[in-house]
C-alpha cells in the first residue's frame, strides 16, 4: 500500500512544480480536445482564468483562418498518429490580441495504451519572432542598399578567396557580370606582378590575423585596364567565432587620384614660387655684398688707400660663406647634396657636440642627452648628421623663448607594416635621434608646411626658413625619415629616422692630416678638368705654387684623351657634370680601365649620389663640395698624393 501513496506524492508534487510555472502555458485536453487542466503560465499568456476555461475546447486559442482550415483537429490527430505535433503560429487572448507561439502537442496513453487526452505546452515567442523579423528586414534593407550602391564594389568571399556575392558597383568597377564572377577567385582583380608576389593571400592572411586589411594599388578590370583601387577586406565569424568568409569593399580612386595629381602641380608650382623668391631675395643680398666690396676695393686702390683692403675682402669672404652655405641648404633640401657616408655611431657623434649645443642654448634652456644602451649602427653621413641635429636643437631653442628643457634621445626602432605606412618607410630597423623642446608648439598647419623651404614662422630677416627642409631633405636622402609630433602650448619632438647599418661604427675617429700650405709636390703631374675657366685657372695657380704640374681640360672627352696617352698622370681633379657627353664619374671609371691605381678627386656643386656611386665611392676616389677654400683645396690634394 506504501507504493499507491508514494505514487500520490509524487503525482501532487508534479502537479505543485506546474502550477507554479508561469513562462509556459502547460494544460491538458481530454480525447476530444477539451481543456481539463490550466496553470499560472496558461492564465498569464492567454488572459482566462482555470473556471473560465476548464471544458472549452482549445480551438478557441486558435485564428478564425486556421479554424476554418481545421488546424486543431489536424494539430491533435497528428500528435496521435505520430506521438507529437509541433508548430509556430498566431493564437488568440481572450481579449482578442494575437501572439507567436510555439506548440507542442503529446498524446497521454494509460497502461494498456488507449488515449486518455493530450498534453499541450504553449511558449509566447511574440518578442522573439519580432526581433527576427526586425533582423530579416534590417538584412533585406541592407541588401537593397548594397545592391544599390554604385560608387563601391561591395562584395563578399568565401574563406578561401572566391567571390560569393556581387553588387552593381563592383560589375561597374571590375567590368564582370556576377554570373561570370561568382565562384571565381577574387585574385584576378590584382595585377600580375601582386600576383606573383603573393599579395591576394597576404590581404586575406592579414584580415583573418588583424581583423582587417586596408591598401591602395592597382587593380585590372575585365578588359584589362588598370585602376588606383582603396581596398578593405574585414573577415566574417558566426556565432562560434568560426571564419565563415571576408567582406571586401573596393573604391575607384583613379579620378580622385588625377584631382590630387593636378591640386600637387599647382601647389609645386606655388613651391616653386616660393623657392625661386627666396632664392633671388638672399642671393641679390649676397651678390650686393660681394660685388660691393669688390667695387670699394677698386676705389681705395685708386686712392692708394689699400690699408682698408682687409675690411672688405673678409666682408666679401663672409657673403661667399653665407652664399655657400645657402646652396647647401638647397641642395640638402632637394636630396641632392654630396654625401659622404660612413658606419656612425650616434651616441657617441651626440657626445662630441653636446658642448656645442649647451652652449648654443644659452643658460635659459636645460640640456639632456640621453644615450640608448645597445645603440645600433647607421650609415650616414656624421658631418650632415650633426649639422641636422644642430638645426633641431636650434628651432627648439626658438621655441622656448622664456627657457625650458631640451632633451636629445637615441633609440633602436622595429619598424612593422603598420609603422611603415604610417612614416613612410620600408619595414626594417631603424635608429631614431629625437630632440624634444618644451616651447609653444606647432598648429597642425605649421606642421603641414613645416618642411616646405623657406617657411618659417620667424619674423623677417630672423630666418630664412630652409633649416627643417635641410634636414628632411638629408634624412631622405639617407634613407630615413623625420617626422613632427608637437600640440600646441606642450612643446615639440622632431625624429631622425635612419637604417641600422650591419656593420658596427669605428671606435675612434680616424687621424686626419693637418698640415699647412707650404710647397710639397715633387714633380707630380695632376690633370684638372673643369667646364668653368675660373676655376681650371684658381686650381691650376694653387698646384703650381704647391710644386705640382698642370693639365688642364675643359671637358671629359678631353680630358680623356690625356689618361689614354703615355703622359704621366698622379692625381685626376675632375668636376662631376661635365658638357661634351661624359660626366666626371664617367672619365674617372674609363681612365681606371688602363690606370687602375689613379687617385681621382671629384669636386662638384652638384652631385647625384648615383653619379659618384650611390653615396660610396671606389677605394683612391674622393669628393670635395664647391665652394671650397684654395688652402683646404692645397691640403686635400696633399694629403691624397702623399697618403
């Protein structure tokens, strides 16, 4: 007897756990389909009380368009036959509003199996349904909207690449139906060089691993003509965070890039401008002290007044100074300036002129230098470096009028893609050099036109404006970079980027002979070579008071002509741009065919590294910047022939 009333615990217990369940609608139907039990959750979704509905059939829960099409009948005949019946649709509230249900229907069957009535679990899906439905549209507007778009190639890949959708923008761009594309690999739009190089698998490799790739480059049409293309690839993940394929969104830049073109000539044109007025301003200055002195010279040796000689002669020996010094400028501006190279050391280049910079500084700014430990080598030119890093220290200087601190800090680099694009550099490792002021700062219109030659925010005659452009224009020309970061009222840091040098720096400075003037040549033949006469004339007076004898020629073919005969020849002194179809480089390798021991010294105004070498010169060759003192000019050509 203790089993019936374990039995009738057990069944009141069930009984209490539906009663209390109010997030489903749980009831039971007699054979017929009449309702003979209802809990808090039925009560809740359907609005009817347990007295209200207990006996009613429960069609009444159900459309007046799905009883017409006998659904409860089918729904109950269903469950009998097939042991379930399970469905989603519209019910009816007593008063009257609808809801999304789920459905679910089961057959009860006593011992023997003969049907006794149905279990029903009703579940309201109403928010649900309506969030999807939200979703379908919001997915259908999306469609509608990508289909529409005509000014982007949006369309999507599979993991692997091939193209699985194709919107009217990318057929206006890329010239394909999508019946001609989809299924094809979306590699055929990149040009055969990416290709080869593997750049399609990069772009997907990069979007899986970063979360998206983003370039600008050539992509071919159907027809085979290329267009400048802005190219995102985003991946898409399911819900699992598994990759089910890449979103790609392309953009014609070719206009875009032909407006750029045409907005960069007119502004080079006002740079020009620019460039060609300041020349003319500081050269006609220059060019009025020289010739100015030159003429009071000539009327105080007319007057017999030569005592006054000295006051004029260094006046014009300084405006040639500041003449050269304005050339070199220009030069290191436009990346043209000889340089001469060597494995350097940087922390300790900085060491060499940190006396030099404090007291440049003057007692109101506070000098660091901070030194990396480890700091890798760079191949550069020491002299350009210094005087770059002067530069900085100085516009920094001018920016603390009332004092502050300057500091001078080295640094190793890893430069990533992402860093490269961002400066303007290949990947690669780099030594940076960067000089931190405390001053004003700059607006980021002053940094936009920073580098540009003679900007300057100085007041006129404080400055010429070709300091930054000097250094930008060394920084490229050696391969690097230098770039601003500076708010306004917190101060400003300029960087020197340039490439680690795999070779390490020498540990001292290598001796350099200093001697004086005094005639040393012991019959040495030099051939000069020289377009401009003064200057064949200057060169050829200094040899001869030296001892040296003297060839001249005034181009390479003849100069040439001399290093293929028997004439004895110890040094060649040779301008790099020659007239007569040979340049100076040119001479020099064709006299080593039959001379392979020739010094030759390269002397230039203007010089294209690949003209002298790429910045490194043959071993018995050297360079000297016009305009050169004659005394350093003596000593340069002594020291090459004796050592």
């Amino acid at each position: 007897m203790a089993e019936p009333e374990h039995s009738s615990a057990t069944g009141s217990r069930f009984e209490l756990l539906v009663q209390s369940v109010t997030d489903y609608a749980i009831y039971m139907l007699d054979p017929q389909g009449r309702v003979t039990s209802w809990n808090a959750g039925a009560r809740r979704f359907k609005g009817y009380e347990a007295e209200e509905i207990i006996g009613e059939h429960f069609s009444r829960f159900y459309t007046p368009e799905e009883r017409a099409r006998e659904i409860p009948r089918i729904a109950l005949e269903t469950a009998e036959r097939e042991g379930r019946f399970e469905a989603e649709g519209w019910r009816v509230r007593k008063d009257g509003s609808r809801f999304w249900a789920n459905v679910v229907i089961d057959p009860i069957r006593d011992p023997s199996g003969a049907l006794i009535g149905f279990a029903k679990i009703t579940r309201d899906l109403t928010e649900r349904r309506a969030a999807e439905l939200e979703l379908r549209q919001s997915e259908e507007r999306f469609r509608l909207l990508v289909q529409s778009v005509t000014d982007y190639a949006i369309y999507m890949l599979s993991p692997e690449g091939r193209v699985s959708s194709w919107n009217p923008g990318a057929e206006r761009f890329k010239g394909y139906c999508a019946d001609e594309i989809i299924g094809e690999h979306f590699s055929r739009f990149y040009t055969e060089e990416d290709r080869a190089a593997g750049i399609p698998g990069v772009a997907l490799e990069t979007a899986r691993r970063e979360g998206r790739f983003e370039a600008e480059g050539w992509r071919v049409r159907k027809d085979g003509s290329r267009f400048v293309a802005s190219v995102i690839i985003d991946p898409i993940h399911n819900d699992d965070g598994e990759l089910i394929g890449f979103a790609k969104v392309t953009r014609d830049l070719t206009e875009k890039r032909a407006t750029e073109e045409q907005l960069r000539q007119s502004q080079k044109m006002e740079a020009v401008g620019q460039l060609t007025g300041g020349i003319a301003h500081d050269f006609n200055n220059l060019l009025t002290g020289i010739s100015g002195s030159l003429e009071m010279m000539q009327v105080r040796m007319a007057q017999g007044r030569t005592a006054e000689f000295d006051r004029y002669f260094m006046a014009a020996q300084g405006a040639v100074r500041r003449a050269s010094a304005l050339t070199h400028r220009l030069l290191a501006f436009s990346r043209r300036q000889t340089l001469d190279p060597k494995p350097t050391n940087v922390n300790r280049l900085l060491t060499g002129i940190e006396e030099l910079v404090r007291r440049t500084m003057g007692p109101g700014v506070a000098v660091e230098v901070v030194g990396a430990s480890g700091l890798w080598s760079t191949l550069v030119d020491p002299n350009q470096l210094e005087n770059a890093v002067i530069n900085l220290c100085i516009n920094g200087r001018d920016a603390m009028p009332d004092g502050g601190k300057l500091t001078i800090e080295t640094s190793n680099k890893w430069i990533d893609e992402r860093a490269a694009r961002k400066h303007d550099l290949p990947v690669g490792q780099y030594v940076s050099i960067c000089v931190t002021d405390t001053g004003t700062g700059m607006t980021p219109d002053v940094i936009e036109k920073a580098f540009d030659p003679f900007f300057t925010t100085k007041p006129l005659g404080e400055g010429t404006g070709l300091g930054l452009s000097m250094v930008y224009g060394f920084a490229r020309q050696s391969n690097g970079q230098v770039r601003i970061y500076s708010e306004v009222g917190e101060g400003t840091t300029m960087c020197i980027y340039l490439p680690r040098h795999a070779d390490d720096a020498p540990t001292e400075d290598e001796p350099v002979h200093t001697g004086g003037t005094e005639a040393a040549g012991d019959g040495e033949v030099v051939l000069v070579i020289d377009d401009e006469p003064t200057i064949r004339m200057l060169i050829a007076e200094v040899l001869a008071e030296s001892g040296y004898a003297v060839i001249e020629a005034p181009d390479g073919p003849a100069g040439l002509k001399v290093l293929e005969s028997n004439a004895r020849v110890d040094l060649l002194i040779t301008d790099v741009g020659l007239p007569g179809g040979m340049n100076g480089r040119q001479v020099a390798d064709a006299a080593r065919v039959s001379r392979p021991n020739l010094k030759v010294l390269f002397i230039t105004g203007y010089a294209e590294n690949a003209v002298i070498g790429r910045g490194r010169l043959d071993n018995g060759m050297f360079v000297m910047t016009k305009p050169f003192q004659m005394e350093i000019l003596a000593e340069r050509i002594r020291d090459i022939i004796e050592h």
